[in-house]
C-alpha cells in the first residue's frame, strides 16, 4: 500500500498485490485499487502514486505490474494510458500492463 497525504490528511492510496509467478522465478504486481480523494483529483496525485509503485517495483525485480478495470471507467483508463501502461480496450473489460521497460526507469 502506498498512501500520499497533505498537512497529514490523505488524499490517495494505491494497494497492489506482490506475487509470485508459477511459470519461474519472476515476480509481479497486481494493481488491485487506486483511489484519489475528489478534491484533490486531477493534481498528479494519481500519477506519483503510480510511479513510487512503479520504482518499488523495479527495487524488487518484478517484471510486470498489471490491473484489470471497465473501459466505461476512463478517468481509470486515461490514468493507465498516460503513465506508460499497455492498454488492451478490445471489449468492455480493459486489462493495463506496466511491462519490463516501463519499470526500468
């Protein structure tokens, strides 16, 4: 879990699941919830979030970050786009991939 806060309050938390893969000895993250408070929407408090999740990744070797959320959610969906993920949106369910170049940075 990440949490960002100001003057103490939050105002954002991301909770991604680490795990193992089966097929080796690679490890990834499941982004299961990102959540910024309203009122503070549209401030890049989305983006730092996911970018401190992507440096930690990349701290700890994992090969992929991933998420799954709605095409119909689009603030999800340009969020996800504008960071860097591959953004599969061939139907209502949309799955987003932070590959290995991504978390290289």
């Amino acid at each position: 879990m990440i949490v960002s806060s100001e003057d103490g309050v939050g105002t954002g938390f991301l909770l991604g699941y680490l795990m193992d893969r089966v097929d080796g000895d690679q490890r990834m993250v499941c982004l299961y919830e990102i959540e910024v408070a309203e009122s503070h929407r549209r401030h890049g408090i989305g983006r730092a979030l996911l970018e401190a999740l992507i440096q930690t990744c990349h701290g700890e070797g994992v090969v992929k970050v991933w998420a799954v959320t709605n095409r119909s959610n689009q603030p999800a969906v340009a969020l996800y786009s504008n960071t860097g993920a591959e953004v599969d949106t061939a139907d209502d369910t949309v799955t987003i991939v932070y590959g290995l170049e991504c978390l290289s940075a």
